[in-house]
C-alpha cells in the first residue's frame, strides 16, 4: 500500500494551487484519502479477542433505553428485549447485520470537489467537537463561543488543504434557542466551506427543518439525497450500554432524510467505560455494532461510519483527557477493529489538553494525529484546532493543523521502493567520478517537491537567519493569516438568491 | 510483544520515585526497554530489496579512503581493494561478518542502576548531537556553547525519568584546544550523570589520555572494560560511501580501549545520499555494514551500535531540516534494518527545526520520537532538548523532553489484551445492577497508577482552574524545574579524593 502513487484528488485543490502555490496538482507530496496501515498495535488475535468480547457483551449484556421506535426496529431484525427491558443482540444478527452495511461510503463535498471515499485504510483529516469555548491566543483568554466562531472556522477549513472536512467544532452559545442553534449552525457551516460538514441536532423535530434548507442549498431534496454534503453525528449511546433515546430518534430521522450518519460511542475510559484500552475499546464497539444493527435494521445499507471514540481521562482527578498516549492508543486501536469489519470507521485524535497553541499543544497534536494517520483511521476527528481537553477551539491553532497534519500525512504515505528509489544507479554514478555529492542531479531535483512536504508556518532557518528576519513568532503569523482569510471574500458563500431564500424562510444569525 | 509485563529496570529509578513521586518500582507506567515493532514503515519484501541493494553498493562502489591500519584490517578479513583504492565487500564477507557482531549489547551504567540492553526491539531514549549554540528561552536568544552547559545537561539527564542516557548533545566552545575540549567532555559528562554516557573524540591520540581518566573513575582498566560505562560515537563515513580516514583510527584506538562504539552515518538525504528515504536507507546501510565489517575484523563481537543516521534535508535552501516527516520515516525504516540484522541499532530522531520550545518544536519533537519508538528502534538519539536543525540545545526543552518521551513510551508499551483488561465482567456488574459507571471499581482504582503516564508539566486544568492558577506558562515551568535541578548537589558528582587526582592529571576547565 506505500508503494501506490498518490491518487489524483480533484480540482478545487488544484486551483487553489495555482493561485497560491507553485505545486501542480500531480506534484502534491500528499492529499486526502493516503492509506495508512503501517501501523497495528492490535495483533490479529488480539483483534478477534476483542471482537468476541464485544459479540459476548451485545449478546449478555445488550443496550437499555432504546426509544419505543429503536425497540420495534430491532426486536423486527432479531434482536431480543428482555424483562429487565435491555435490547441484546445474537450473534448471528450482528453478522447479518455487518453483511448488509455500507462498506464504502463516500461523503460528498457541497462543489465535488472534495469527496472522501472512506474505505480500507484511507485517511481523511477533519474537524469536530463541541467546544464552548474560544481560544484566545492575543488576549491569553477563553471566551463562550459564538455563531460567527463557528462560520469563520468553516472559511478557515475551506482554504486548508489538509483539513479535509468540517465537521461542526463548537457551539453557537450566543443562540438560545436550540431549534435556531441547529439550524443556524447548518446555515454558518455550510456556507462557509464547499468540504463535507457534519453537524449534530439536539432534537429530532429540528431534522426536518434543517432537511429543508440542506435541500434548498443543494437545489433540490433528490440532489442532496444524491450527494450528501453534510453528515450528522450521532451520540446514539449514553455509554456504558445505553441507547441515547432521544438521538436515537434524531438518527432515524437523519436517516429518512438521506443524511449519513456517524454512530458515535463516547465513552470516557474510567468513567464510562473501563479504564484499560482494551476494555474501552471491547465496549465502544459493542456500542458502535449495536448501532450498525440499528441503522441497518432501518435502512439496509444506509451509509453510516463507525465511530468508536473512547476517551481518556486524568483518574487522579476525573477530569477528561485527550492529550496523552492512552488517547492515541485507544484511537489507533479502533481503526484496526474498523479495519478487522471492513466498514468505514472515525475515531478522535489531535486535540490537546493545553489552554494555548504552545509546545504541550504541539506534542499533543502531533501523537495521536500521526498514529491514528499510520494507523489508517478513515476519518480522524477532532483532528485541528482542539484544546482544553475539548473545551476550546482556536482558528489559530486549525491553521496551524494545516502543518501538523501535514507532516502526519507525509508519514501515512510512506516510504516507496522501486529501482528509481533505491538509487543503486544514482549513487554509483556519483561516487564513481561522479561529484561525491546527490545536490544537482536530476534525481534529487526531480522529485524535489513531489517526496517531500515544505511547512507553511514552521521555522527551519538558522539561528542567525532567524535572527536576521526578526526572530518570527509562530503565533502571530497564524494569527496573519487568520486575518488575511477572513478579510477575504469566501469562495464558498451562498448564491445570494439562494441566501435570500433562505433568509426569508430561517431566522439566521449571522449577518448577511 | 504487547502483552509483557513490563520489567523491572532496578533501584536507582526506585530510589528516586520513592523520594519525588508516589510510585513504587513495580507501578511504573514505562520504563527504558519496553519492547516496540508494532509499526513496520516496510514491508518484508521492502527490506530484502534494500538489504540486496546495501550488498550491490558494498560489492560494486565499496567504499574509498580507508586509513592504511584499515586496509590491512579489511583486505586481511576478504574485502578487495580496487586499483581505484577504494574497498569492496564481497556478499559473503558481509554475511561472515554479521554472524561474528555482537548481537546483544549492554550499553552500561556507571552505578549499575541504568544499564541498557540493546536488543530485539527494546527502545531507548537519550541526547546527541554536537549543537553549538544554547537556547537562551527567557531571552529570546541563541549564545554560544560552554563546558558548564554540557555539565549542566547531564545533570539534568541525571534526574529525568525517561531519558535514559546521556550522549554529548552540544560542544563546549569555550575550550580552544581540542584534546583539552575532549578530555573536559568525558570529564563534565561523567560527573554529571551516572548514567551511561557518550562522547566523540576528535583524533586519535585523544583517546588514551581520555581512556586513562575513565579508567581512573570506573577504578581501574580492568573494571571499565568489564563495565565500559561511555560509548563513542564515531563518524566513521563521510557519505558517500567514504570512509573518514582519522575517525577510523579513532574507532581502532576504542576497540583497543575496551570501548563500545557507535558506527554512525550520517548522509544528508539529497546532498550527501540519494534524497529518496529508501535510497538513503539504501546507503547508511551499505556503509554501517562496512563499519561492523571493519570493526569485527579489528576485534570480533566488540560491542557496536549499528548508527545509521539519515538526516533529512530542505531541498528548497540545501540547509539541513530534521524536523520534517520525512526524517522521522528515515528513521523508523532504519530501525527495521536494525531488527532485520538482528543487530543493535541507533539512530537520530526528536530533535526540531524551531529555534525556541514552541509548538512547532512540540509536533516535530514528538512525531520522529513515536515514530521511532513504536519502530523499536533500540537508541533513539538526539531525542531531547535539540533545536535549530541540531545546531541549538535547550536545557528546558531537555526537561520537558521528559513528558514527550513520557507519552512516546506509553504509546511503545502499546496494549494489553488479557481476560482483565478485555473487562467483560467487569461491563456486566457496571451495567447490570451496578453503578452505571466504572469511577470507584476496584479495576479502575487498581490500575490508575501502573497504566497511565500523568504528565509532569503538560497542563490538563480545565480553562477555569487554568485561570484559577494564573494561567501557567510551559517553559516557565521548565525554566523553574531547570534552577531546582542545577540547585541541588548532584548525586552524580565524584568522590573528592577521585576527583583531586583526576584534576591532578588534567586540566580540568569546569570549576570544582
């Protein structure tokens, strides 16, 4: 799988290439969908010793609290309700159930440009969460977030090349009501970038509504059915083994709909869920099955990801924790059980503990972005842009993702070897009076910029360079560019009659 | 691999736990050792085109400039010099000579409480290098290096946690003569730190001056052969594919001496090896083969270190950049080399392009550290504290290379799949009938402290404790640990009769 030349992606990058940067589209080091894989912290028996597990705790255990609606879908599939009221799944139900999924989903971008083929061990970079917080970095302050936070991060993603998809990273907590937070979330997202967005509704009346707009937006309900450019995601389970009631009722609805849903296990490891990886790991997909079994069981093949997010926690005090390195094993232990059933699957990684873009930030970000990458996670969540532990978004901090994610990407492809690569020709060539070094020849020139991935924002000049152009700060020139994208007119805004039409339908916040 | 319990690594980390931190020996999280390979950058098949092409390149190029003590060494063992001089190494005397190497090398302490083991995929972290700068953090600037900093820097070593040895990372500038520079070297690191300790010396008639102060602090000749407690580093390549005629009669006089020595190559990927990562794979292999060739037909089994250092390259300036994905897939695919040979192996990884400990220097920090630990690489050099494309070191960043290589070891230690941590039972008695949540169980009460690596300076408050503790800065921590670390006397320092005589015989620059 390293050995593969990286696919072509589309043209929207493209253009954006030719504006701002000198690489053609084929000379990319890297783009969205690489596949990953090289890395497995789970053995294959491993594997199948977690799986059974997870088939023993649906079948002895099952999930309590499934809505009257949930009960009859699944008790109709093979499912069995028993007098203490809990759903517990056969196994043989779940292997039907995992035969019928969508094994290749495809979510589409609003333009075309940007869809994410989810299969095998292809990896995609995005954002998600809902943060509350907003991170300001001039000030060294947290503030609630608001509506025009969350427009802005959508504009920000749609001119990242590796951040491939928006999903919805904080709250709107300037909108009260939470019919217009939903719907006005929809709107902010959706109109700040043309990349898949994902969203999450609090109730199941406000899916229809936001079905409209989504349908207005993409010109038709049939055209949005066709290509679905926003998935919801679904917090189905309140774990340990429980059916959310209420989003299982949104999930069905979604699903009415034509929106692909994401079926989201959050359990907190020590809290939630056992506190050692694999038993948070053992839980989550049990949870994610359950609801495979749920959407297959309403609409056979309905595209769906399975999203198996444990998370950490900090047991000395019980707060959350997504920094650390038992993070990113539980994510990249997920991919391989994803991977083990062939469906496509998320989990979380790339979010930080600290308050502020600082080397904790860094370190943070990098270890559970680059492992859920070599791990060959579909879709990585949370990825840019997450701090206090989930609690906080930073735009500069998403810019800088661009970088991180990057450099994770880079090694996600991997290292190739052919003849070409293996340079046996090239370094007889020059130590054998040839000029002892590799700076000019063709080789090293050719592929100058299709091997390697220059950072936009890290600093690799000298010391005395450095000096020399003023000592450049990291921050302040993500905050620059902050500036610089929102001062610009997005691509990605609606038609205005569209808005118009929009506008005179929802009460949208945001100013036109 | 996964599944082992880790081992116990002996009383000095105990001695110290039992005075800083709660944790009893038998508790630990991580520890030097812990065993990875669960990361594999190439394929089987990958690794026997690069082996097969490391054997063309030794059989068809050979390597030139051999000192005249080598040609003997070499020709006598069955390489064949060219009428163009340079050495070339028949397949089978590469193959002779590995099943002659050492295979298994313990990498000793000066106490006996930090010894490494170098094998299989047992992973290890420590400084290198040869910065020539100082990282000044609260001024914003770079100095140049002294005596004092590297003394410093081993004491700092002294007390991490999980910096498991100390390689000089920086010269001292102060020092114009370079045997007084080499023998103050050996001198400031020894008391600096028990544990084990690396040096590079820059002539050969360095050496045995530098041999009989170590033989006077390990209290005789005959002990410190029995326990060498300090590795050389030997550039012994200047690549491409020549050997470095005076380091080579350096890397002679420490076989003679008793001392282990680590073979490094260290081609700059596009200048001085083939800018593919598997071409300069492809060379450092062919020319650390030749090195264990060399070695082996000094003296057969003496303890060496196979060194392949690839470093990455800014083909857009030419200036050195090890910062970057790609140096962390040189690296990783180096320790597959290592473990393909079954020999022990090193190479350089954790070091950043960012001038100062900020996030840039937290992602790049990180992402070659994990990468190389969950490679298994056995010595992972130059992992703490280095800044400026290796021309800075930062004593704070050094410190809070102890969180990063922290969360790295937890991620090499991987994860446990047993009836215990797969926690079915445990599931059942949460959800049915029990609490609904895992906080209180005995699991998780139980393992709270032997599964999870708590940092010591990453910040996981929530943005309202943050605010509460006036929002503490990262390096200002550091920066405070530093003065506490270099307050105290250090435990390392030399017993005054020793240390009169060692002054005694040499002009010792660092004030007693």
């Amino acid at each position: 799988m390293n050995e593969q030349t990286p696919r072509r992606s589309g043209g929207r990058a493209a253009r954006r290439a030719s504006r701002a940067a000198p690489l053609t589209e084929d000379l990319r080091p890297i783009r969205a969908g690489l596949e990953g894989g090289t890395y497995k912290p789970l053995t294959d028996a491993q594997i199948q010793r977690i799986h059974d597990t997870a088939l023993d705790a649906l079948e002895q255990i099952g999930l309590a609290d499934a809505p009257e609606s949930g009960v009859a879908y699944l008790t109709e599939a093979g499912a069995i309700q028993g007098e203490d009221g809990r759903i517990r799944f056969p196994r043989a139900l779940v292997e039907d159930m995992l035969a019928k999924a969508n094994r290749s989903v495809t979510l589409c971008s609003r333009d075309g440009q940007n869809d994410m083929e989810l299969s095998g061990t292809r990896v995609h970079y995005g954002t998600a969460g809902a943060a509350v917080h907003m991170v300001d970095v001039t000030g060294n302050e947290y503030r609630e977030s608001l509506l025009q936070d969350l427009h802005d991060a959508a504009r920000i993603v749609d001119v990242l090349d590796n951040v491939h998809f928006c999903q919805r990273p904080m709250v709107a907590r300037d909108i009260t009501d939470n019919m217009e937070m939903d719907l006005n979330t929809v709107y902010a997202a959706s109109c700040g970038t043309t990349k898949h967005i994902g969203t999450s509704f609090t109730e199941p009346h406000h899916v229809p509504p936001a079905l409209e707009m989504l349908y207005m937006i993409a010109g038709g309900e049939d055209k949005f059915r066709e290509r679905p450019f926003m998935s919801n995601s679904n917090c189905f389970v309140v774990p340990p083994m429980k059916f959310a009631t209420e989003s299982c009722q949104v999930m069905e609805e979604c699903i009415k709909g034509g929106m692909p849903v994401l079926l989201l296990s959050a359990g907190m490891a020590g809290a939630t869920a056992p506190s050692t990886v694999a038993g948070a790991i053992v839980q989550a997909t049990a949870e994610c099955l359950a609801g495979l079994v749920y959407v297959n069981a309403v609409k056979a093949g309905h595209p769906a990801i399975f999203g198996t997010w444990p998370f950490g926690l900090d047991l000395r005090t019980g707060a959350m924790s997504i920094g650390s390195g038992e993070q990113a094993l539980l994510t990249a232990g997920c991919a391989q059980m994803h991977q083990f059933y062939g469906v496509p699957g998320g989990a979380a990684a790339g979010a930080s503990d600290s308050k502020m873009p600082d080397m904790q930030a860094g370190w943070e970000q990098m270890c559970s972005n680059v492992m859920a990458g070599l791990s060959g996670l579909n879709m990585v969540y949370e990825a840019a842009g997450m701090h206090a532990s989930l609690l906080g978004f930073c735009h500069e901090s998403l810019i800088l993702a661009d970088d991180i994610i990057g450099q994770a990407l880079r090694c996600v492809r991997g290292i190739e070897v052919d003849d070409e690569t293996l340079a046996l020709d090239q370094i007889k060539e020059v130590c054998m009076g040839g000029p002892g070094h590799y700076l000019g020849t063709d080789q090293t020139l050719g592929r100058m910029q299709r091997d390697h991935v220059y950072p936009i924002f890290g600093d690799r000049t000298s010391p005395k360079e450095w000096a020399e152009n003023g000592k450049p700060d990291l921050i302040e020139k993500a905050v620059a560019r902050k500036e610089a994208i929102l001062g610009e007119r997005s691509a990605a805004r609606f038609d205005p009659v569209l808005d118009a039409e929009i506008r005179a339908k929802f009460n949208i916040h945001l100013s036109a």
